[in-house]
C-alpha cells in the first residue's frame, strides 16, 4: 500500500475514532429529546461522512502540487525514507 493511501487511511480512522469518542455524550443528550432522537440517524450518518471526507482531504493533501503548495508555506510533511513512510 502507498505510504499516501495509508495517510488517507489513518486520517479516515482518526476522525473516526475522535467521533467514537464523543458519541456517549451525544446517547446522553439525544435520550433527553425525542425530536432529537429522531434526528439520531442523520447524525451518525454525518459522522460516517465526516471520517470519509477527511480520508478524501487527506489523500488530495498527499498529492505532490499539493505537498508542494503547503511547502511554500513551511506546512509540508518531510519524508524520511525509512521503511514506515
């Protein structure tokens, strides 16, 4: 796998899992309301979108005119070689 598909991939999970991790205070509210409980589906569908989108974000951010746009701002990611990148 391409070190920039396993980036997309990382950032996808890591949106992910930070949306996991607030989702027992989200139950907490939801169960209060049945107006939002109704909306429940559509926010976890979001959520779902979310961590896809950020995997598509990522994966453009790999890119090299990319890569190269955020270098001109000192924001790019410098590669050392070794056997994870």
């Amino acid at each position: 796998m391409s070190p920039k598909n396993r980036r997309a991939i990382r950032t996808a999970f890591q949106t992910f899992a930070a949306v996991v991790a607030v989702v027992p205070a989200l139950a907490a509210v939801v169960a209060d309301s049945a107006d939002l409980a109704a909306a429940a589906p559509w926010a976890v569908a979001a959520a779902v979108t979310a961590a896809g989108v950020a995997g598509v974000v990522a994966r453009v951010m790999a890119h090299p005119a990319f890569e190269a746009l955020l270098d001109r701002f000192g924001l790019g990611l410098v590669d050392d070689g070794g056997p994870n990148t």
